[in-house]
C-alpha cells in the first residue's frame, strides 16, 4: 500500500503521493468532452504552485474556497513535461486543522515582531514632538495591517510583512543618511519615510491569507499617494500639527515615486522629499534583485520583468 | 508749451507727450557712471507695456509700489530702435484719482456677471441632489475668488476672470457633450467640471490689481490637482455626499491633466473624468489661439510658446 | 427528439441545440491525428462570435465563404472551459434566404437614413459657396460609402455606419464649438470636417458584409491623410476653388492626427485644423469608452487596449 | 590720403579702409539719444558678415535693398571685443556694376554646369522607360530652380546649387547601393532619389540671390514631402506612368525623413524607401560635419546646433 | 513497401516518407498520460524546421545531442493544420556520414573564400603603415572566427559567414564613400569599419554548428563594443601604433552604434565615427528586408518585428 | 586719503576701496569707441566672482594669466545694476606672494587629510584578496590625483577634494548598505564604489589651481566609464587578479551611470552594480541640493538647472 508523504510544492517529484494543507487557487469546475465534470485548479504552499485536477469533483468546491486552505491526497505525475497533481481526495480546511499559515503563505525573510519593535523604537527617536506625535498616531490607526501586508501587488515585497520589511528598512536608511546631509531635517525625513505606504493597507484587496488579490476601487481611482497624503492633512488637522508640518509631509507622499511617469503628483522640491524617493527606489530595487537570484544557480537569470533585461548570478 | 494726451501704451508714438494712470513694473533704482540716481522701470496697461526712466529720482517709489498704479507725465523717444518713455513727473495714485481699473489690467473678453449668471444657472440644472448641493457650496465658498482670478499664471487665461471664463464655457461644452454620450453621467460632468480648477485659488500669489505673480508655497509643493481633490474630499464629508460620489469627483480633479507628463496625479478612468480632461485641453488650446492671433496681421505668427511652433493666421 | 432554437451567439448556453444563419470566419480544413478530416471555424453575428467544429467535412465550404452568411444546425458544448459549437449541418447561404443582415453584422447604434439626412442638413448650412461646393462634390463622389462602412479596422467606430456616426458626430461638435470660439472660420471648420475621414474608403478592403478586413495596399503606403488631402486638391482644381482655401483644406486633412506620433504628416497650424484634431480625438476616445463599457457590469473593465489600462464603470 | 582696399570679409582687420560690393543685411533705421538719424546693417560675401553703421543716412536705402548687393566704402573699427565697419559711402549697387555673385553669396563646392550634367546623365541610366520619362518630365519642370537653389534654410547644403549638390551625390549613392542589394529596384530607386527634394523649390521663399529666407505659406502648412508626392500624382496621370510605379514614387517621397518625429507622413515600407531615407540622412549628416569642420582648427570644434553636441577635428 | 525521400525541410508535404540528416534541436523527453516514454524535438536544414515526435524513446537522445546532426527515417503528417514528423528511427551522426553542413545550416548568400581575399585585399589598400599593420594584426588574431561566425543572435546576419558577409560589404562602402567625402581619412575609416564587430565572436556562444545560442557571461556583461575598444587599445599598445591613432579607432568601436539608446558607449563625435555608424544601420537594415522579402509572395509581408511593422513587397 | 580694505568678493559693496588677491579670470584685451585700450576681466575667490575693468592696460596681462592669482587694488561701483570693480592697479602673483589658496579656490566641506585616511582604512576592510589589492594598486596610481581633483565640471562637487568627498560617502554608503542586502559582495561592492570615478582624473583638464576647466580630448572621445574600466582590466591583468573579478568590476564601472540616457554604457546586470548605480545618483543628488540651498533664504530657489525646476527651502 502507498504511504503518503507531507511535501512542499517544491520538492514534488514525479510519482510522489503527497498528503497535506494547500492553498486552493483558481478552483475551476470543467467538463471533459464526455460530459463528465472535474475541477482543475492550482495547490499552492510558500515554496511555490502546481496544477491540479480532481476527476471525482461532486460541486464539493467553489469560487468561495478560493486562496483559502484545502486537505489534499493525490499523486504527481508528469503531463507534457510539467508536474501536476491527480488528487484523489481534497475538502476545505476545518478549525482545529493543524495548518501552519508561514508554511502555506510567502512571508518576508524577517522576524516580525521584532521588526516591529524595531521600528516603533526608531519613532520614538523623533525628536520634534509634531512629527513624533503623528507618526505615533499614524501608527495607532494603521497598526494591525502596517504588521502583517505585503507591500505590492507582485514584482517585490508581496508577501506577508513586505510592508513592515520596506517600512523599517527604509527608515534605517533615512537615520543613516541624515548624518551624512546635515541640511536634511531628520524628524521630517524620519516621519515622512514611516507614513509614505501606509495607504498601502487601503489601495489593495487582500486574500484570506493576507496576500494582495487586485487594487481596491478607491486605490485604482486615486491611489495610494493621494490617500496618503490625504491623511497626514486629515490626521494633523484633528491633533493639531502646524500647516507647514503638515505640507511638508504631505509633499513627501504625493513625490515618493520621483517622477510623473513613475506615478509622482509632483516631483520633489525639497531635500527630504528626493532623499525619500531615492531609498524608495532602492530598497525596492534590492529587494526585487534578492527575489530574482534567490535560489538560482550562478549564471544568467530569467528576463527580470520589471527591469526588462536578465540579471547575472555570480553566485 | 507742449500738450499733454492720454493714450494707450498700445498706440504711443515717438515724441509723444503722454499723462495718465499706468502700472508700475519692476521698479529698480540705478546709478549712473558718474553716480546719479535714477530710476528704471515698466509701464503698463491692458494694451502692453513700455520701457520707462525717470532721472530725477529721489528714493520716493520703492519695491512695494511694483503692480500698482502710479500717475505718470512724460516724453516717448526711441532707444536702439524700441519704444521709450522719459518720464518727467511720477507718483503713487492716491484714494480717489479717477482709475479705470480696465484700462489698466487685460480682463477676458466676456462680461463677467452675465457669465457668473449663466454659470450659475447651469448649476442649478443638475439633478442630483448629492453633486448639486456640493456645487453650491463649492460656490459659496469661492464666490470671490472664482469670480475675478485668472486662470494661468501666462500662457493662456491670464487675465482677470479668465478663471470664470474657462469654467463657464467648459460647464457649456460639458452640458452639450453629455446629450451626445448617454452613457456619461451629466451630473457627474457638471459638478466635476464645475469644481476642477478652483484650488487655482490657492496654487497662485495674486498681484494688488488681481493678477498671478507666482505659485504659492502650498500651490508649488501640492498643486491644485491634489488640494481641489482635497477639498472635495472635507466638503463632502461636512455636508453629507456619498463616498462613492465624493471618490469619483476626487477622481475627476486628480486626472484632469490627462496624462502623468501633463501633470494628472492619476490618468482618467472614468467616462466623465476622460472627457473633462479633453475639453479642458479643447478649451485652453482655443484660448491659447485667440491670444496669439488677436491682432496679428494675416501670415505667421510668432513662434507660441507652449506649442513650440508659429501658427498660420489666414485672417 | 431535439427542438433547435433560434440564438443569438451572446445568449448560446450548453447542451443547447441552435439553428440559424452566422458568419462563417476562418474555415480551415484539419486533419485528425487518425487521418480524418474536419472543418473548424467560428461562426459569428453582431452579438459576438464562437468557436465551431463540423466532423462530417467534405470539403463543400472554402475560403472563399469565409466572411459570408451560412445555414447551420449544431450544439453547444464546453471545451476546457470555452464555449464550443459541433456542427451537424452547415451550408452557405443562397440567393433568397430569409437574411437579417443588421443581426448578422454589428452596426452603429444611430438610424443610419435620418443621420445621413441630418449630416447633409449640416453642409446646407455652410455660408461660403465654394468650401459647401467643395463638400456637396465630395459628397456626390462618395456617398455610397460614406453612407455604410466602419470609420476604423478595430479599436472603436468598427462596424457598419461607423464613418457616418464618427462624422455626423464631429460636424455636430464643430458647429457647436464655432459659436464659442469666434475667431475660427465655421464654413472652413465644417468642410473640412466632413472631408476628413473621407479617404478611408480607399484605405481598407472590406469584407462582403462590410467589415473592414485589413488596409488596401494605397492605404498601407500612402494613407488616408495624403490620400483624402489629394483628392481635395484635384477636386477644387476641377470644380475652381480657390488655392489658399484648398490649400486650407488639405492642410486640416495633413494634420488631423494632431501630432506626428499619432500620423500627422504636419502639426495643426490653424484655429480651424487644431480644433478639427481635437474634436476628431474626443468623439474616438468617447465612443471607444462607450464600447467598453457597454454590456459591462459595474466595476473595472477589462484592460482596454488602445489605452493600455481598465476603465472603471460606476453604473 | 588713405588707400581703400578690396577685401573679403573674413580677412578685415582693424584699421582697414575697405571698398567694394557686398550684400547689405537687416538694414534697420535708428536715432541716437540726441535725436540724430543713422543707419545699422549688416554686410555680407561669400566668406561672412560684419556689423556696419553709417552715421550720415538720409533715408536712401530702405527694407527693400535687404539681401541685395551695395557699393561700399568705410573703416574696420573694435567695437567691444568684435570687428565692425564704419561706412562713409554707400549705395544700392547698379546695372552694369563689376559685381561677382560667386564672391557675394555662398555655394556648394561643385562645378555646377558639370555636376549637373553628370546628374542628367545618371536619369539616362534608368532602364524602365516610365520611371525614366517622369524623371525627364520633372527635371524639364523644375530645370531652372533644381540649378541653383539651397537644399535648406540653414544647418546643411544653405547655398546656391545646394540642391543640385545634395542630389546628385544622393544619385551616386543610389547607383553604387544598388549593386550590393539585387532585391531593390535600381530604377525606382534612381527616380525616387532624383525626385525626392523637387518640391523644395516650393517649399521655400528665397532672397533676390537665390538663398532661403523662410519658408512659403504652402510650403508651412504642407511641407515639401506632401507637394512632391502630389507633382507625382499628377505628372504621372499626366504623362501615363501606371498607377502602381506612381504609388511606389509617392510612397518614397511621403516617407524619405524616415520616422515621424523626422517629418515623415508614413514609415518606409519598401526597400527603395528605406535606402532612400537612409542616403539621404547620410549626405546631410556628413554635408553637416563637412561644414563644422571648414576652416576649423584641430581640436573640439563649437556645439553642432542639429546634432546636440561638439565634434572632434583631427585635423 | 514505402520508399524513403530525401527532402529540405520547407519542401515536405503530408504523407511524405523521409530520410536524411537534419539538425536536432530541444529534445525533450516526456512522458504521455498512461506513463508513455517518447521524444519530443525539432529538426532543422537550413530551409526550416518541423516538430518532431518518436514513440519510441529509450533514452539514447540526450540535451547534449541538441544542435547536432542526426539520422532520421520517418513519416509526415497533420497535427492541427501545422505539418509535423513521426520519426520511426533516429540516431546521433557519426564520423563518416556523408553530412552536408550548408544544406544543414543557413549560410550567407557569398561565396566565403572568394569574400574573405576580397576583404584582405581592400585591407591592402590602407595607406596609413599603423592602420594597415593594426588590421593585419586583429586580422590575425580573429581570422579562423571572422571568417566564418554570424554577425548577430537573430533579427539580421543569423546566419555562418554573417560576419564576413556585413565586415566585405560594410569595407566597400566605406571605400566607395571615401571618395565624396574628402575631410574623411580613408585609412581610419577603413581600419575602424574592419575592426567594429570583430570582438563579436566573445560576445556569443556558438552552437556546435556555429551559429549564435546565446550571449556569453562577459560578452552580456561588457558588450562587444568595450570589449573590441579594449582589444584595439592592447593590440596598439603591442605593436607600436600611436596613442592617438588608437585613440580615434577605440572611439569608432565605442560609438558605433550611433545613439546611446541603441548601445553607443559615446556619440560619434568624428566625421569617420558618424559615417561608420551610418553605414552600419544601412548594411544591417538592407539585410533585414532581403531576409523579410526572400521567398515572399508580392503584397505585404508579416510584421518585421525590429521594426515593428509590415514591409510592401512589390514584386 | 582712502583706505584700502580686504575683503571676499561676495561681501564687496559699492564705494568700497578693496586690495588683496584673486584669481583672474577672462582677461580679454578691447579697445574703447575711441581707441583707447583697456581690460576686461573678471576677479574670483572662492566666495564668488566680479566683473573688473583696468583702464590703465598696458598689455602686462594675457591669456597665460587666465585661472591664476593676481594681486589687485581698486574701488567697486554700481554699472547698470551690477557690482563691478575699477581696478587702479593689478599685476600676476609672484612666488613668496602670501597667498591662501583655500580662500582663492572654492573646496569641498570637508577636512581632506582626515577623510583620505578615513577612505584608505575602509579599503583596509576588504577582505578578498585580490580586490583589497587591487583597490591598494589603484590607489597607489591615482593618489596625487584623488586627493585633491574636483568630481565634476559643474554640477555638483565642481570644487577641490571633490573627489576625495563624493568617494568617500558613497564607500561609506556601500558599507552601510552591504549589512542589509546580504546576497551582496560587499567587497566587490567596496572595490567597485572606490575605484567608479578614478579615471575623472583622465577625462578632465584642470586649471592651474585645480578646478575643471574643460574634457580632455580622451575624456571628450572615450569617457571615463570605458577608461576606467580599461585600466580596472590593465591593473588586474599586471598583478593578477582573476578573470572573473576583473570582469565584474569592469561592468560596474561601465554600467554606473544606471541607465544608457545617463551614459551607462550596459545597463547593471549585478547586485553590485545596481546598487553602485544608485548610491552613486544618490549622493550626487544630495550634494546638488546642499549647493542649492546653501546660503539661500528660506522659500523657492532659483530653478536647479540639472533638475529644470526650483528647490523649496523650508530653512
């Protein structure tokens, strides 16, 4: 008799048979050309996806299950030269499953709460009590989704606590790079780097499991910049920050992309505003080249899709 | 003993003798090489401007009189070819001279409280209740503003109530398009096109006579894109509009550049923000071809600036 | 036994059993890989179009039917999650058989006879005896077409009566806007609108429903601007229209593209040819929207091509 | 008693008395600050220009003398660091004067009676007699101006037999290339490249000795590529070249700039048009350098206006 | 019994019975739903490739097989409406079979031998000692590659001798255009337009027949234009050529491409750097459309896709 | 009998009797309306520079003065608006002069002695081999150089120890940054950021006191890109650093202009590069913005020429 084995996707090899929690994606309910129906779908863990197909579906599964766990026993076989799994048997994950959430989602290669931690200490840091003041009020409205989404929809950081690991990074850098530009502000620049994605958490839909699905209809229709800046002028109005302040914020946000073809409302005209746009682009810039080489032989990589062109590993 | 006429900058000819109101512009006292003080200036009205000298200047007019009306007496001459007034008296106008502020300053051609009237009316057409109370309360706001200001620091609508003149007849082609495209929300149109340019208000520093000198601060690092939207946003909140309706007029005010090189924070991605953000364009092209062609002789014309080419005026 | 219905293409459902006329597209005889043959298609009508296989081939239909009317009896299946039709009888249409060709092809959403009457209306109403001359000429010359075919290959204004709704529209547009903007000469407005699109007849080839199917070798290598503009220059030379006026006119149907990056040959050198390029512009972006969106349900569409990115219908 | 000398422009020094013929540039009437009358200009030959003043002006030479040759007697002067000409007599030149047009105004470096012949002769070498009969029909049409004019109005070939030049060689080009790519048409080839520039000579308004000085109203709004694409519409129907070899003509004329954003109306589709477009920007590109480098020191030679940037001249 | 035919890849037809030596290229092993082994590939000559499939698959054909010439004996057949081979016996060639390499690989259509003494004769012609002798030397040292690798991946020249076929004509016209343009030194540009693509053959993998596969590490990560500036500068050093002379020439190579946004390292900034750009984008260009006319039907071609559009082919 | 005062250039008003030394500037020799001699020129320290004229000229002062110390005595007046010194004596420097260079010559904020040692301990902290020998090699080389050279002609860091500066923070930057992205090589990196801009030294002429004045003709042909990285190749090859080192320094300096707009000559393919790429614009951008703030009353700037739009100050 077979035994069945607990696998990450990854890992699978032709022949295995495979038992455990998935991810259920584009469940797809089909009929083959005999009239029977079947339900073709992806099962996917934070190692990676792989298709499937169950040929006893009874309707048992829906669009509703969608991106949320699933028990599965099948087999992995070879179908035109890529791996899929024949399942045999799949149901909804119940509570009480023993499922294991970091296992089953893609989540940043940094310890939370500690980051966490971190970067709340890096506020406290803040030395003009206006910019502390806010920053400490934006974090007390935006606190439980700044903990845990991914900051992006794909190309980089999407995966869970991508926007705490883009957050914290960059406000290292901004406490860095104040020593070196002295004419820099550091409390703007330090407030202006914790506040600039935190319309993040409103420009996305997420999944059950916290992933980003698709732009929300307000995050489609004026975007994240926007929101953003909208709220530092809505937050430091109802505590009393100054105009200037408050401007001066509101700037960063709505410059953080740097240039209008990258998504700016308007370049930026002041030493803080360019100095946050620039650890922006790069934190975004290695972290989306970290993805790209991870776990790839030395040599050349796939064409990278955001920069158009293939990267080389030198391992 | 010489007369003295009034005439029009315009029309002054060599070895005029001219008296009368004018603006003053760029006021700069000067040293001759052997040390004699005089003064340096430019006087305007709304047919153009001339080169002025007074030499007998004793410190009586400083920066702060640049854009108001002095009282002038003086000779025109040629200088190198070009039009010159010697100027023999020179005082700030008092309380009470008898100023004709349209003489003085370049106003739009319409007639701004039958236009102000007939922009009114077009808002009271609306249906909706939502998008119309927000229109009325926008107007209540900025009635004075929105009245009298230009709409462009240069380029096109640089004058008095040049604001109210691309409004209304944006409000107009708004109106008349929507019968064509039924599937455009008339309201939406109205209220968005209605509202877009009144953060103008705030983007510019007006001179005493009610011209633009230069962006404000909050103007030059916010832009009248964002601090529109944001005003819709408050306003809507205070007095009770749906979120939807207040999203997809923030919407209209964020993309009404139409492109990120043009200035949109957010390309237009409705039906309603697409066509406010052409006939817009429309407008302030045809604008902009009145003014280089007013005037002109029939042939070419100078090079217009913003187009980067001459135009062919067949008269 | 089965009762066959009547269906259009967008409402087939399956396991339905349907009967009717459709356009046959792309017949192309195969080969299975047992050795039979087979003919797979798809059939169409102006609500949309649906994969087709018919068994029993034996070569009675070609590629000369493609395009044209057939008489089919099949049934609706689902194949890999795509609508799939299985033809057991299929022939061309003949001479008599009861065609409804407005459900066959899609055509624009106006009453094509009264358009046309309300188009020529408008030239009527051109002051200026050689420009209205100039257009009842063109008119005579080019009735049969302009009165029928598409304005566009793909991308908006693509079906039957396209090119005489995108004209009908735009003279509607350039007889409004002439009141507003007094400086442009609406006789030259109106002529060369109505003649601007007017070589698009000589620019595609049509299909035997009037569809267009691709460019004509003239109108891949010389295109409708030049084309169109020569021909007003031949025919105010044989009827004697003044050369600046056909020199104004030809200039307007250079440059109707408005910059050299959307097809210009030359960029719009006057208030008439700026204006033509503008109002030509927004009817394409508004009834590319309205196509967009229509039938769509509320929320983002799908990306739209021409634009690169979704629209969002509010409802 | 001072002794004149007869001396180009370039090689006048201080302190020169000069006497000759030149051509009288931007003669523009001025008044001193004490009311007196002179005369400022410019002077010209073939070898430059040179400021000029002429203290005793009574009216006698006016806008209509500019760009014409005048008698000139005077002193070369320092003005501020730059040669000028302090003009004690001068006067419009006369029938019958010794004046040598070769001196005055700039050419091509070409013999042109021969150039011209040897051009004559390479329509000779065109094998298909229709391609050969239009060449010899629009060569009898445009005999006179194809002789002498510019091929421009500055940056390259803005001499007399500037056209013939530039053709020419671009006809030596097309023979040579023709050889190494068998699949291009020699013929058409040959006739699109002698014809390519005709409409130049309408395109431009040029001075009383044969050099640019703007371009013609048609020429503005219609551009050279248009009115040499119609000659060749109508010589062809004309004389009865097949519509097939006219299209192919016209298609190498509308696209010889190569891209839009070079002024073409389409993008070459054939080989002839795109080796046309190609020779064509070679013979400019090094006529350009040929002139940047004339009489140039070795070394980094001033910013070329058209190419951005400085040349290095090796010497 | 079924008699075996040998024939070119483009020539077979459906039912066909073929024998003969192709190229394997992509063999992929896989597996059918019931656990099948079989082979799935392409086999190439140089008039094209088919998709090919052998059932009986027991290992013997590996990826290091690809690119190499087999035997093979098989059947043509239909596989939705695309031609395809069921190969019934297949083997690795060995030492001895009668392999005709041109019939296998595309060649440039030049007599190589003949070609390659024409290209060493125009070398002869250099007059300049230290040109003559640098191209001698780098002809020395890349002879056994120059005559015989392609000179690109795809798009033009993907084919053996390319490099030789663009290097003799590119020389020619460099030769032929010398002589119209006489401030061009003949013997830099003759030297720069032999040497420009030599370090081509660092800059590609070469498959086991000598066409591209890909780029190589340093050839990705430097380009050939550093690498074959580096090799003139190390070359010149060797042998004694001077350091301005070597200088001009590693300026060639670095420029070549004429634009940044094509590749130029720098601009051309010399009369011979600019002509050997040009005259490169003319060879490179010409070749292009033979490749995309060769072989075609008269009208218009598929979509060249580095040009982004469909070429005329009159015929 | 007046008093003659020291005193920077830019604290000069009118009337003041001012002696000292400055550099020269533009010396240019002209000769007054009626034939007088004088000089022209202007007077520099590192505070700013004045327009001077010297009436008494007697041809002691040439071009070969030009950048170097003179000492001057004389008395600032007003001339149209604009400061300008009468000097009444001036003659060359000569050796014993008490002349303090750092108030001659504008340099960078820094303590250069300390920061050089500073840079050479980091490269102490590479712990590869071959690239901590590599970089000591370097060092060696360019010494003299790097310790004092400006990093630009204009711009940004266009001062003594510019150099030194720009390289140091961007190695301190590099060794920040190499903790957080540890896929990173942070020796490579570390080797890379010191060695990027060696070959400025090549590239750049230098005024007698240190500042650019123009390119050298290698630096204006080649780059300091492609000659830095030649020499990284040269080095590695003399002392034997491996093949696959020296490549990927190689490519760091070719690429670290980021995009090829910028001048790169390959785009960055490494993690490395990339971040290379970006500390570099990052701490050039920072720098232009110290500059263009520096001294500034808080508001709007003067338009920052290399971003095309002006800075806000907020002070």
């Amino acid at each position: 008799m077979q035994k069945y084995m607990t696998k990450k996707v990854r890992d699978m090899a032709v022949d295995d048979a495979v038992e455990g929690f998935f991810l259920l994606k584009s469940p797809t309910p089909k009929t083959t050309q005999n009239g029977k129906s079947f339900l073709s779908f992806r099962l996917a863990d934070a190692s990676g996806e792989i298709e499937g197909v169950f040929w006893d579906y009874d309707g048992n599964l829906h669009a509703t299950n969608a991106g949320k766990p699933v028990k599965v026993r099948g087999a992995v076989s070879d179908y035109n030269g890529k791996k899929q799994i024949t399942v045999t048997q799949i149901r909804a994950a119940k509570e009480g499953d023993p499922i294991d959430m970091n296992a089953l989602v893609p989540s940043a290669p940094i310890e939370p709460k500690q980051t966490y931690t971190q970067m709340v200490n890096l506020i406290e840091t803040i030395q003009d009590p206006e910019y502390k003041q806010l920053c400490v009020e934006m974090l007390a409205r935006n606190r439980e989704l700044l903990s845990c989404i991914p900051a992006a929809k794909s190309v980089h950081h999407a995966f869970r606590y991508g926007l705490l690991m883009h957050t914290y990074f960059m406000m290292c850098h901004a406490d860095y790079m104040s020593r070196f530009y002295p004419f820099v502000n550091r409390d703007l620049l330090m407030a202006g780097t914790f506040c600039h994605d935190l319309a993040k958490a409103k420009e996305y839909m997420l999944s059950p499991v916290g992933l980003v699905t698709d732009y929300s209809v307000p995050g489609y229709l004026l975007g994240h910049l926007y929101m953003g800046a909208v709220e530092i002028a809505k937050v430091s109005q109802e505590i009393g920050i100054s105009e200037e302040k408050s401007m001066l914020l509101q700037h960063m946000l709505l410059s953080h992309h740097g240039k209008p073809e990258y998504g700016a409302a308007v370049v930026p005209k002041t030493a803080e505003a360019m100095l946050l746009s620039m650890i922006d682009d790069l934190d975004a810039k290695m972290e989306l080249i970290r993805e790209s080489l991870e776990g790839q032989a030395p040599g050349m990589t796939e064409s990278v899709w955001s920069l158009g062109y293939k990267l080389y590993n030198h391992g």
